[in-house]
C-alpha cells in the first residue's frame, strides 16, 4: 500500500508516512556533510544526475546543494536555512544520528519534508532513505561464512570510523553472524574507511597474527586486498563494499566472496523520495533500499565496475528496481561547472 | 650627604655561580637611607648580578641579603617591590605590546590582578613630564619608542612605584646629556628625601656629578667602597680594572678635510623622519651623529644599511651611486656596509644562540670570507678583551657590556669599507671603551669610514673628527675642529643659534 | 656533517629510538613476532611515508613556523601522479612524480608567499591553503573523475625492496642525509635555527631571511609531495583526504624528536626517532585491537611522558 | 573617537568584514532580515566565538591550544549525560560540564606552568586524552539535552537572537571589566614579554595557570553551547573547532606571538568564520566548487589583514608584527 514498494522497501516493522499533497515545482534541498571523500563526492553528482533527467526536471523550481562539513550544529543552521527560505524538502547525510529532534520539529511546523539517507537518524517521525547497515554487514560475514563451509578459525574483520553509527551498525551486522561460529578468533582492526590507513593495520594484523580464513571489510578493502598480497597471504573469501578498485582488484585476483555497496546513488532515492511525499504519496519510515551487491564470478568490467574510472570511484551507480542506473558518463555530465 | 647608620640592604658574603662561571663572589656590600651610592666595575664584574639579587630576580648561591637588619629571602621582584626596593633594569622590565600608560600601572603597589588605580599614573606622568618624557604619548605602544625614550618610561615607573631604595642599572646609558641632567635632578630630589639610590653607569662624569659613596666591584669581587672624590678618576680606574689609564681616548690627528670621499650622502630624505641630509666621509675620518633622541640619526643608519624603502637622495660610494635594497647588498663586497644596531638584545643578536654561531651569523656566505675559522674573529675577541667563558657558550649568558662586544666583532670581521654604529659604547666600561676607540681610530687609519651615532657627546669631541647634530629629521650644524665644544653641542641639540661653528 | 651529527647525539635526540626499542620490546611479549624481520622491515616501510613527510615538517619548525597544509599537498601530489601515470602514455606516466613533485614545491611557494611576505601567521596561512586544495581536488574529481593509477616506478619506491630493505625507507634515509648535509654543510641549517631564534636580528646580519622562507617551504612542499607519491604507490591509488592522518601524527614526530616548537633548537635525527615512536606505537595499539578510546589516551599520555623526560633533561643538561 | 579607532585597528576592521559579509549573506537570504534567519546565523557563530574566546586565552599568553575541540567533545558528551533532566539538575549539570572545562584548562596549564612543556605541544597531546575520555562517554552520539533549555538558549527573546545576548554579556559583563584588571593586564604583560612581566612584580604561574583556566572554562561554554544547539552528545566534534579556532582568533586581530589582540576580536573572528560558511547557503555556486571558494574566501580575509606589511617602509618594522 506504500508507493513502489519494489523501491522504496520497508524495513520490518516500520510504519508509514505521508503528508498532504503539494503543488509542484518544488523548491529542493541537498545539504552534504563532509564533501572530501569520494563517497561523498558521487552522491552529490548522483543527486545532479537525478535533478537533471527530464522527467524530474519538470518537477523542480530550484535545487540547491551544500556541503557543510563535519559539524552538525552548522548542518542544522544549513537545514534551518533552507526551511527558513520556504523550500519543500531537504534530503540530507546527517552528520550525527541524534542531533535533529528540534530541527525536525520546525520542519514540521513549516512543512517542509525531510528526507535523511545514509547517515540516517534515530527517529521514526521522517522517512529515511538507506540501506540496511546491519544487513551490509551481515550480508559480506554471511557470504564469506557460507564460502567457508560454516567453518573457520581466524578472521579478520576491518572496521570504518570509529565512533560513528553507520560502522557501528555494520559491525553489529557482522558480528550477529561471526558470533555464531564457534571456536572463531575474530581480529579487528580500525581502517577508517581509508585505504592506506587499512592497508597499514592489515599489514600490521597479519604480520602479527599470520593466516586468516576470511576477511571482511568496510570502505578501503583495496588497502586490505594490497596488503595480504604484500604479505603472500593466499586468497581467502572476502566480503568487501563497492569501490571500484575493490572489484578490479576481485576480478583480476578471482578473489571469491561478494561486494556489497553503500550506493551513493541513493543520494537520488532520497530526492525520488522527497518529491513521492510532497506529491501526497505513502512511505515507509524505514526505507531499506536493495542492497546492490555483486558475487565475485558475476564481475564483469563496464558492467558492474569500470576499469576506466578511478579505483576511489563507487561503483553504487543505481538501484534498478527504482529507475535506470546512472551511467559514469550522466554523473560526469555533470561537470561542476554547469548548475 | 646624609648617611643614615641603619642600612636600608646589607649584603653578608653573597656569591653568585652560573655553573662554572663566579658572578658574584662572597660579595659584602651596603646601601643606606639617602645616600646616593655608585657601583663600578668593568664588563661582568657582577654589577648586575647584585642588583638583581637585590631586586628578588635571581637568588644568590650562598649568602645572606639583610633588608632594615633582617635576614630576607627575595624570591621574586614582587616581594622585593613589597619591601621597597625597586629596580629599574639594564635589559628593560617594559611590557612592548602594551601602551605607555598600561606599562607604567603594571604591577604598581597596591595593585594585585584587582581592579587598577589610576593613582600610580598620576604620580608617574608627572615624573615622566619632570625627566622631559612629557612628550611622549600616553597611548603609544611601547615598541613604537626609541630606546631613549624607553628608559625614560622605565625611570617614571620604578620612581612611581615609592621605593626606599631604588636601583639604577645603567638607567640612563641611551639617555643624552640634557635629558640625564634632568633625571638626576629627581634622584638628587628623591635621596635628599631619604631614599637610598644604587647607581650603576659606565660614565664616570655621571658619577662624580651624583654619587655620594662609590663602591668597585672586579670580577664577581667588592674591591671597595669610599666617598666620592676620595680618589681621582686614575685610581679609581686602577681599581677597576687593575691597571693604569691614562688617557681614554686616543690621540686624534689633525683634521684633514681634503682627504678622499669614501661615501657621500646626497640630498637624503625618508618620509618625514629624514629631510635632505648630506653627509660626506673621508678616508681616515670618524664622522659623528648627535642630537637628541629620534632626531633622525638613527634613520641615516637604517637607510644606508638598506633598511628604509623608498628613500630620496643619492649614496655616492667611491665616486659611484648606490643603490642598497637590504642588509644582504650592504654587506656585498662591493659595497661592504655594516650596521652596528642600536639594540643589541633584539638587533644585534641571537641570545639563544653561541658566541661563535652569532660572530659568524655576518659572515657566512661572503665570498672569500672562512666564516667558521676562529682566527677571523680572535683579533677583535682579543683587542675588545671579551670575557666568556666559552665560545659555545650562549651569547645571553654574557654580560650587557661583553654582549656589545660580541655584536662588534660580529661585523668588524667583515673589514667592512664603511662602518655604521649606533651608540656602540652604551654599557662599555672605561677600559674597553677606550680599546674600542684605539680600535675605530686603527680602523679609520686604515681607511674604513666610520658614522658613529652616540649620545655620549664626549666621544664628539675627543673621538669624532666631525659631527652633525640632528634636530626634526635634519642637520642643523656640522661641527669641525674647535667647534666641537659641550656648549655647541649642547645648544645644538636643542637647535638654538651656536656661538661657532658652520651652520648645515 | 658526521661530526654535526655527533654533536647532535645528545640524549634528547637518542631518546625517542630509546622508546622506540622499549615499545617493540614491550609490544614483543604480547606478539613475539615483532621482534621478527618481517614485521620490522614492514614498520621501516611503513614509518617512510610518515617520515619523508616529516623531514620537510622539521625544517618548516625550525623556522618557528608550521605548514598545515601536509594533508591536501599529499592528496594533490598523489592525485596528480596517479592521474597521469593512469593515462598509460609512456611519456606522461615518466612524468608522474617531476609533476607532482613540482606541484608539492609549488604550493611551498604559495605558503611562502603569504608568510614571507605578507607576515600572515603559519599556522592559519597554511591552514587557508589547505582548504583551497581541498576545494580544488573535490572540484577536479567531481568534475573529471580522471583513471588514476601509481606508476611502476611509484608502486617500486613505496613497496619494493632493495637487499631485503624496503625501498621507501632507503628513500626516507636519502632525502634525509641529503637535507641534513644541506643543513650542516652550507649556511642553510644555521640560518633555519638563528632566524627561528631571532628573524630580526638574522635579517640585520645580512641575511635574506625571506629567501631562507622561502626555500623551507618549497623543501617541505617537496616532502609533502613526495610522501603522497609515496603512499600513492602504496595504496596503488589517490583518494580524497588520504593525507588526513598524516597532519598531527608529523607534529607529534617532530617535537618529540626534540625540535623546538618555537623554532631554533633541533634537527632531524630526532625526527628521525620520533617518526619511529609514533610508527611503532600506532602499529602496537592497533594490533592489540585496543579501542579507539584507549587507543588515543594512551597515545596522548606516552607523549606527554616522553615531552617530560625530554624537558627534565634539557634542564639537568 | 578616530583615535580610538586607531588604537583598536584590528578590531575595527574586523568588525567591518564581519558587517559587510553578513550584509552580502543576508542580501543573498531568500527570507532576508528576520529574527529566525538571524537566529540560526547568530547560533552556530555563538558557538565557534566561545571556542575562539578559548583559544584567545592560550594564544594571549602565547601559547596555543590544540585541545579546544576536544574539550568540547569531552564537555558535550558530559552534557549529554547530566542535561537531559529537569529544573534543578540542569543547574547542577551545567555547573559539573563547565567544571570539566576548568579542569582541562588546569590540566594543560600545570603541564604548562610546571612541567614547563609548550603549550601547543601539550594541548596536542591531552586533546588526544580528552577525545578518548569523551568516546568513553558516547563510543557512538546519543544523549538528550532538556529540549526547553536547548530552545531557551537558542531561541530568541522579544526578537532579538539568545545568542546575541549571551555574545555581548561575555563582552560586556566579563571582557570590558576584566580588561580593567591588574589580571586583564597581567594576561597581555605575559605574553608580551614573560620576563620583563616577572620582572614588574606579575606572578606569572599564577596568571598563565588563571589564563589556561578561562581557556578551558571558554571551551566548556562552547561545548554546552552546542549541546544545547543539537541537543545530543557526539565525540567526533573535535577536529573542525580546533582549527578553526585558531582561525578565527587571528581573522579578528589576535597576534599568535601572544600579547596582542582583544576577546572582542576573537569573536569578531569567529562570526566572519562562519559567516563566510553560510554565504553558501544561496551563494548558488556548484555544489562541488563551494569548498574552493570558501578557502579562497577565508585565504582573502587573512590576507587583508597581512596586505598592510606591503605599505610598511622601513623594512624593520615587518618583524614587530
Ligand atoms: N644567566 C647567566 N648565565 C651564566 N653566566 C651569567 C649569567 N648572567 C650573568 N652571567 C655572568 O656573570 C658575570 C657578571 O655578569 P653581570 O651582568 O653582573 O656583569 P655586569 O657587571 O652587569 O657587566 P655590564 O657592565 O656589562 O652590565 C658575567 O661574567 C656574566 O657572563
Ligand atoms: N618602529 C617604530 N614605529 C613608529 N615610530 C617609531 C618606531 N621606531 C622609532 N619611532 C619613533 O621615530 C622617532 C625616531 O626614532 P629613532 O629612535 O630611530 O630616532 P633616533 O635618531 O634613533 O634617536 P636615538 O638614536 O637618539 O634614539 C622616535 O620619535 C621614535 O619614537
Ligand atoms: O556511508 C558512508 C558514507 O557516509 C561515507 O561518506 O563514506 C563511506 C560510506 O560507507
Ligand atoms: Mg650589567
Ligand atoms: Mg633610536
């Protein structure tokens, strides 16, 4: 009963969501956190790509995006800001889970839809685009566990930034299969969702800790794939996300396992989302995207990586059950310079 | 010349040691109630080691400080300003980024980090006006003063701080003759109050002028003390430095106004601080600058030394004009300039630093120049008679006057053609003032041409085969041969009509 | 120069590698391999990237200035090699690392420009620069999304072994030497520590203190530079902010080196040192799967010990 | 009245940035002038200005903190423990976070002041002691601040921003009169010249110690603040303020030599800071080239400051600066 559930899928047990309709165009805003990071970067030129397709061009007035960096107070004057000068909706990557009651408050108030993804909140009085980060994790554990026969003694398991919700719910993910196994040493260690940063503390783990059956990873599996090859670690099941370097590096090495991405085109869904309600459509709250995820012997170059994009490039360029993934050339087409 | 029998501080066997170095050695010592007592001694004699551990900034080693009879431990100038005794410094105890009014309420009696009374100020202006400070403005920041006028601010804030012994550490070495004048006038005032003053000055006309008890120190030693005029200068030279003097400065040839032009200044200006100068110096020829503080002479300096932008005039250099962008093309062989600067502790040197590091900052990397070869400098160490300890020893461990000589060496192994320096014998002691003479007129024979800038007008007249005294930024008289008297000079500096001599 | 080490080998300096020799010790009775060839030739691997960096850090410091914009002359430096060692033309991938190099030496230049010249603070001019060329990388990401790919030359430097000697530290070893004989061996070092000391009084001794400006930044831009080059090669890749972790871990390695913060006193075997601590402890930490809490309170306090032992000498000595 | 301005130059011109750019920023504000547009502005610059008032206290004295950031994360996470209750126990909460503020203070001003290490190096350690403290506290953000206080604080009263009002108590009620003080003095005297400070009779521990206590009492204020602005507690907040901490201070006039500057500067400085963020906002840039052009903003508004050195015309003069 909700709209496009083949996109917009609820998470168990959510509830539903809709305002009353809106008169379009409407007035739409993205507001970003942190925008050094590459992850970062192609959500924001997958949100372009979505506003600039015709069809929901015609829906728009005006689309403003901003990137405010880490810091949620002035993320929540950028989003205040936005309410403030009347716009619909404003999707957003919070930059903390629990900063936003009071916002959401005078979003409320003003009518004005909000939309989170990614970083999402720890709320149940908006709709939140993301996907399932428990599931992530689980999903690569799952995989590398299945490959494994159920069975191991030692895996390895690199986590992203400390401190933050999305890791710590993508380790829980991880850890609600790994726990199973038993008779299973688990070593962690901290790669920041940064390549170097995880090839230096695999390097580290495995010259201190030797052979693992498996690994399973956050951002920056390519550091952890160089550094078991530096270390003439033999080829182990690996669950990994979705960089492109990550895949060549599967593809090229026959690295089995899976890679599951965090799309930054979810960037996109948000926006779908936002202009679905404005347009009086019901929501999940919880909107649980299909996790795009590719098993090592389906890897195939142009398809799903590029062998001629940058290894930082994600390959997350679309949920096809939602609309037609970008293609490299549509989220370049948007060179910065034509707003 | 009243004595007072109860001495305000009493010294029982004090000594000082800076690791191998003996500032002070089992040093008995006495400064009473209204009298007026000098301290003498040649370069790190200890003079102000003594009064610093008078003014509760270092502790001695060993001894004992009595203030009114009772055995005292001075941990810190708080606690010596607590008791009256009051310190005005040799290296300044001024605040440079605070304004001339902030500086002088810092730290006043009565004031602890409370709210500030104005009271102080009152009091401290007025004896700023009584030393001819008046003119110097309240909220200027202290760093936009010349020294001068820094130590007549450093003077008004101890006198403003009620002391009941205030000591002098070479209070008056930038001070020209008029001004000092004026502040003895006050000291004179305040002793005949019943103050006691400790006098430390390297000038010995200063302290027949004031003093009513001598007192001479050699190394770290009390040699003695007796009242003023007991002895004759001689003796009491003897007794600082252990040997005769006979005469201070050397004997000056006869003037020799056609010998040839080493640098020529044309026409030079800057901004306001400068207004058509010309120079000329002569090979052979120690030329001097006078005039009262910030008159400009120092800018003559500071422009032929590169320092100034967009200066007007030409600087004609053995026949050639010059153009000088920066210290670095002073120093070029071709032009060989050197600066000597005014303030040695933030200009002329890098205390941090080691004797030898700061003798060859000027040198490395001049063509043909061995900077780090030792012998390029031991003639200069020798003639000046540097006291030190080592030559890897910091250069901020010497004393005032033996860091003065470093500064001079640094740049006499130049062999710079024309040698600039300001007031180069401020803190010097007599013997080696009268070495760095000797020096500056072998320099001169051998055809360096030497710009003294001084405020000791003394060495105008027995040093000096000229001089040009500044008034506002320009020279209002040069003094040649006979002319060259006190008198001149004095109305000179204070720009009224001479009674001799050529106008400018 | 051997001599101007010698004198240089005072227990401040030797302190650090004292450390560094307790951490492995301490850390080897936990995990025995660590006293291991392998994980030591990995942790002189590993401490290059952090060191080349570090070398330009201590020249800059010495000076009593700073140069925060480490992290984006990396990442630009890394960016612009494996852009064109990406394109696969020969002649372009030959030019990788002159690039970047040239890149890292220029915005050394910029840095100078506004300390030097306009007399802005270190501490915020480079700051400023360091979030232009953030600007700059997202914006040529984002707009071009260039193939990016580390040379072989690039992938040798940062991982390839020469006598079973990693290649990167033989690297580090060699722009070190290098500077140290440029610092002892010409004016260059003593003009670093006196203008550090006293700028004036160096510039009235007729020396051209902004040149001197000048050069160490372009020195610590090459360094920055060369570093991302480095970890480029390592990482077989850019990424944006892949120079963030590398801004205070070079402060930290510098000072506990024993190089003045205010500038003048120090030079770069204690740096040296330093980077070897600060390699070493991260590595142990994190092996030891300590918590990010743990992790970074313990590093803050050994920090401060050390600081302390090294102040407690200083005023012995 | 000029001759005060002159005395204060580098106040006065940052004010004038300050009010400039806010004028273009308001001008490019769809909504324009009004109490909620200014609200929003005045919050987020509240709560950097309490950061740039702390790092004005290391830098006054000569030093530089490294450790505000992380102080703020340490007080917030507090805060989100102890504020989420009602009436008197937010008094008592406010009362332990701001103490947590001192403490930090005191601690890098004993390392300081006793074991005699500088304050830059100091600060970069016990910030990294701080943030572990703080990821104790909340490994992950949560916590709740009492929503009525968080409004009272950052709302407005009768129209006029909360934040305004704390912005010039801080001046008025604590600044201008401590400014009066033989403390007031005492800070500048140190940081000028800590010798010839001893030398008049100044107790600098005590006054370095008193200094890096307001530090951290400033940084306690900031972390509070922007408790009660996102109303959670987050550890990862450290990192921005820092920097742009030190930015700040020296975009209003504060010389990093110690000595030289205002807390009204300081905070100037901070407004500018974030003000050039929010320019943003509606500056209709592409999304990719905004973080250029606000690096090119911020490098322009330093340099404003420095371009006067190309005026100075004797060359000794660059080296007071
Ligand atoms: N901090 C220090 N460390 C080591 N030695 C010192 C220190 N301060 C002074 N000395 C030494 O103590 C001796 C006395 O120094 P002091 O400054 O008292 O001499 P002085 O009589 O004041 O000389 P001047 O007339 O040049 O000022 C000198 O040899 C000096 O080198
Ligand atoms: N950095 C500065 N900024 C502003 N004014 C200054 C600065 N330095 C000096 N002045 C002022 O300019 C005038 C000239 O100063 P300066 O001391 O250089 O003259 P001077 O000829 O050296 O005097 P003297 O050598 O007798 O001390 C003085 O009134 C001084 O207060
Ligand atoms: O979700 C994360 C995103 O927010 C970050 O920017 O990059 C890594 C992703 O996993
Ligand atoms: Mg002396
Ligand atoms: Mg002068």
């Amino acid at each position: 009963d909700t709209y496009r559930p083949e996109c917009f899928a609820p998470a168990p047990g959510t509830s539903t969501i809709s305002y009353e309709a809106k008169e379009g165009p409407y007035k739409i805003a993205f507001v970003n956190g942190f925008a050094g990071n590459d992850w970062r970067i192609a959500a924001i030129q997958a949100a372009k790509a979505w506003a600039a397709r015709p069809e929901n061009a015609a829906k728009i007035e005006e689309f403003n995006v901003v990137s405010v960096g880490n810091d949620s107070a002035a993320q929540i004057a950028a989003i205040d800001n936005f309410i403030a000068a009347g716009f619909d909706a404003i999707t957003f990557i919070a930059v903390n889970p629990t900063a936003f009651e009071p916002v959401i408050r005078r979003a409320e108030r003003a009518g004005t839809v909000l939309v989170p993804f990614d970083n999402v909140l720890d709320t149940d009085r908006v709709v939140q685009i993301n996907e399932s980060q428990v599931e992530l994790g689980r999903l690569k554990a799952q995989t590398v566990m299945d490959l494994l026969g159920g069975e191991a003694d030692k895996i390895l398991m690199v986590n992203g930034l400390p401190g933050n919700a999305t890791d710590r719910d993508r380790r829980i993910g991880m850890m609600s299969v790994l726990e199973n196994v038993e008779g299973l040493e688990i070593v962690e260690v901290v790669g920041n969702w940064d390549t170097g940063t995880s090839q230096k503390v695999v390097s580290d783990a495995l010259a201190t800790h030797g052979q693992f059956d498996g690994v399973v990873s956050q951002h920056g599996a390519a550091g952890t794939i160089n550094a078991m090859q530096a270390a003439g670690h033999p080829i182990v099941p690996m669950g990994v996300d979705g960089e492109n370097g990550v895949r060549m590096l599967m593809d090229e090495l026959d690295i089995p396992g899976i890679s599951a991405s965090q799309a930054p085109a979810m960037s996109a869904i948000a926006l779908e989302a936002a202009v679905a309600l404005l347009e009086g459509n019901a929501l999940p709250q919880t909107v649980y995207l299909p996790i795009p995820q590719v098993k090592s012997e389906d890897l195939a170059p142009g398809v799903n990586y590029f062998p001629d994009l940058p290894k930082s490039f994600n390959t997350g360029t679309g949920f096809p059950d939602c609309f037609a993934p970008f293609t490299p050339e549509e989220l370049l087409g948007q060179t910065a310079d034509n707003t | 010349m009243a004595t007072s029998p109860s001495p305000i501080v009493r010294l029982e066997g004090v000594t000082k040691r800076y690791g191998a170095t003996v500032a002070l050695d089992g040093v008995n010592f006495d400064c009473n109630a209204g009298e007026i007592h000098a301290v003498l001694g040649e370069n790190g004699a200890g003079k102000s080691t003594l009064m610093k551990i008078i003014a509760g900034v270092i502790q001695p080693t060993e001894g004992v400080v009595h203030v009114d009879g009772e055995p005292v431990a001075l941990r810190s100038p708080r606690e010596a300003v607590s008791r009256g005794l009051v310190c005005m410094f040799q290296e300044l105890s001024l605040i440079p980024d605070l304004t001339v009014r902030e500086n002088l309420m810092l730290g006043a009696p009565g004031t602890g980090l409370g709210r500030l009374s104005g009271r102080t100020l009152t009091v401290a202006c007025d004896l700023l006006a009584r030393i001819d400070g008046g003119h110097i403005p309240m909220r200027a920041r202290l760093a936009d003063l010349s020294l001068a006028e820094r130590q007549q601010v450093e003077i008004a804030k101890a006198l403003a701080r009620e002391p009941r012994l205030l000591i002098l550490d070479e209070a008056t070495s930038a001070l020209n003759a008029s001004v000092v004048e004026k502040v003895f006038t006050v000291i004179r005032e305040e002793s005949a109050r019943g103050i006691g003053v400790l006098f430390i000055s390297h000038r010995f006309h200063e302290i027949e002028a004031l003093a009513d008890r001598v007192s001479v120190f050699r190394n770290g030693r009390h040699v003695e003390t007796f009242d003023n005029g007991a002895y004759d200068y001689p003796a009491i030279i003897n007794k600082m430095v252990g040997q005769k003097i006979d005469d201070l400065f050397p004997a000056k040839p006869e003037a020799k106004p056609d010998a040839e032009v080493v640098l020529r200044l044309d026409g030079f200006g800057w901004e306001d601080g400068l207004k058509d100068v010309s120079i000329t110096l002569r090979k052979g020829c120690i030329t001097g600058l006078g005039g009262l503080d910030g008159q400009g002479q120092a800018r003559v300096l500071q422009g032929l030394f590169g320092l100034l932008r967009k200066t007007e005039g030409d600087i004609v250099l053995d026949g050639r004009e010059i153009q000088i962008a920066s210290p670095k093309d002073a120093k070029r062989p071709d032009i060989s300039i050197a600066l000597v600067p005014e303030d040695r502790k933030t200009e002329a040197l890098v205390l941090q630093q080691s004797i030898a590091a700061n003798m060859q900052l000027a040198a490395l990397g001049v063509d043909g120049v061995p900077a780090s070869d030792p012998v390029l400098y031991r003639p200069y160490i020798d003639a000046l008679q540097l006291k030190y300890a080592s030559l890897d020893q910091p250069v901020g461990q010497l004393s005032g006057g033996n860091q003065q000589k470093v500064a001079l060496t640094k740049w006499l192994a130049l062999k710079p053609r024309c040698l600039l320096l300001a007031d180069p014998t401020r803190g010097i002691d007599v013997k080696t003032k009268t070495q760095i003479y000797e020096l500056l007129r072998r320099l001169a024979d051998e055809g360096t041409a030497i710009l003294l800038l001084s405020t000791d007008y003394e060495e105008f007249i027995h040093l000096c085969d000229e001089t040009h005294i500044f008034y506002d930024g320009r020279v209002v008289r040069h003094l040649q041969g006979d002319a060259v008297t006190a008198e001149n000079i004095l109305a000179a500096t204070l720009n009224l009509p001479a009674q001799g001599g050529t106008h400018a | 120069m051997s001599l101007a080490i010698a004198r240089r080998l005072d227990l401040t300096t030797l302190l650090p590698f004292a450390a560094t020799v307790l951490l492995i010790l301490g850390g080897s009775l936990f995990f025995p391999q660590m006293l291991g060839i392998g994980y030591l030739s990995q942790q002189l691997q590993i401490a290059a990237f952090l060191g080349v960096i570090a070398m330009g850090a201590t020249i800059v410091i010495l000076l009593g200035h700073i140069d925060l914009s480490v992290p984006w002359v990396l990442g630009g430096a890394a960016l612009i090699s494996t852009t064109l060692a990406g394109t696969g033309d020969p002649l372009l991938t030959a030019l990788a690392i002159p690039a970047a190099l040239a890149f890292g030496g220029l915005i050394g230049l910029i840095n100078a420009v506004g300390v030097a010249l306009l007399r802005i603070p270190s501490m915020v001019w480079t700051l400023a620069v360091n979030s232009m060329l953030l600007g700059i990388s997202v914006l040529y990401t984002g707009g071009f999304n260039p193939k990016g790919e580390a040379s072989a030359t690039m992938n040798w430097l940062a991982t390839g072994k020469l006598a079973g000697i990693p290649v990167a530290f033989l690297l580090w070893m060699a722009v070190a030497v290098g500077l140290a004989l440029m610092l002892h061996r010409t004016g260059f070092g003593r003009y670093l520590s006196a203008i550090g000391y006293n700028e004036k009084a160096t510039f009235l001794s007729g020396v051209s203190t902004p040149s001197v400006l000048f050069a160490a930044f372009s020195i610590a831009g090459l360094c920055s530079a060369l570093g991302g080059v480095l970890l480029a090669g390592y990482a077989n890749q850019a990424y944006q902010s892949m120079g963030d972790p590398y801004l205070l871990p070079t402060i930290a390695a510098v000072v506990i080196g024993g190089t003045s913060i205010l500038g003048g006193k120090g030079g770069l075997l204690g740096t040296v040192g330093g980077v070897f601590f600060i390699t070493l402890l991260n590595s142990i930490l994190s092996v030891m799967q300590m918590s990010d809490a743990w992790r970074s309170i313990i590093f803050g306090v050994l920090i401060i010990t050390m600081l302390m032992v090294q102040t407690l000498r200083g005023r012995e000595g | 009245m000029p001759e005060f301005l002159r005395a204060n130059r580098r106040e006065a011109i940052a004010v004038a940035v300050l009010l400039f750019l806010l004028t273009v920023y308001l001008s490019t504000h769809p909504r324009g002038m009004s109490t909620y547009v200014m609200t929003i502005w005045a919050n987020q610059c509240l709560i950097l200005a309490l950061a740039a008032a702390a790092q004005f206290f290391a830098v006054i004295v000569r030093g530089i903190d490294l450790s505000v950031g992380a102080v703020m994360a340490l007080t917030n996470t507090i805060a989100s423990h102890v504020m989420g209750g009602e009436g008197i126990s937010l008094l008592g909460g406010a009362a332990l976070v701001l103490a947590a503020g001192v403490a930090c203070g005191l601690l890098n001003g004993a390392l300081v002041v006793f074991a005699r290490i500088q304050p830059i190096v100091v600060t970069l350690a016990t910030a990294s002691i701080f943030v572990g403290l703080a990821l104790i506290l909340r490994p992950t953000p949560g916590g709740v601040i009492n929503y009525d206080l968080a409004d009272a604080m950052t709302l407005d009263v009768l129209g006029i921003p909360t934040a305004l009002l704390i912005t010039a108590a801080v001046i008025g009620l604590f600044w201008i009169p401590l400014r009066r003080t033989g403390l007031g003095l005492g800070l500048y005297a140190i940081g000028s010249s800590e010798q010839a400070a001893f030398q008049s009779g100044i107790q600098v521990p005590l006054v370095r110690m008193i200094s890096f206590g307001l530090g951290g009492l400033f940084a306690g204020l900031a972390g509070l603040y922007f408790s009660f602005v996102t109303t959670t507690g987050d550890a990862g907040i450290a990192a921005n303020f820092t920097l742009n901490s030190i930015a700040a201070v020296v975009l209003g006039g504060v010389a990093l030599r110690g000595g030289v500057g205002s807390l009204i500067g300081a905070i100037a400085g901070a407004f500018i800071l974030k003000t050039i963020g929010a320019l943003m906002f509606f500056s209709g840039l592409p999304p990719l080239a905004q973080p250029f052009v606000e690096g090119l903003v911020l490098a322009a508004a330093i340099a404003i400051g420095g371009a006067d050195v190309l005026r100075v015309r004797n060359r000794l003069e660059v080296f007071a600066r």
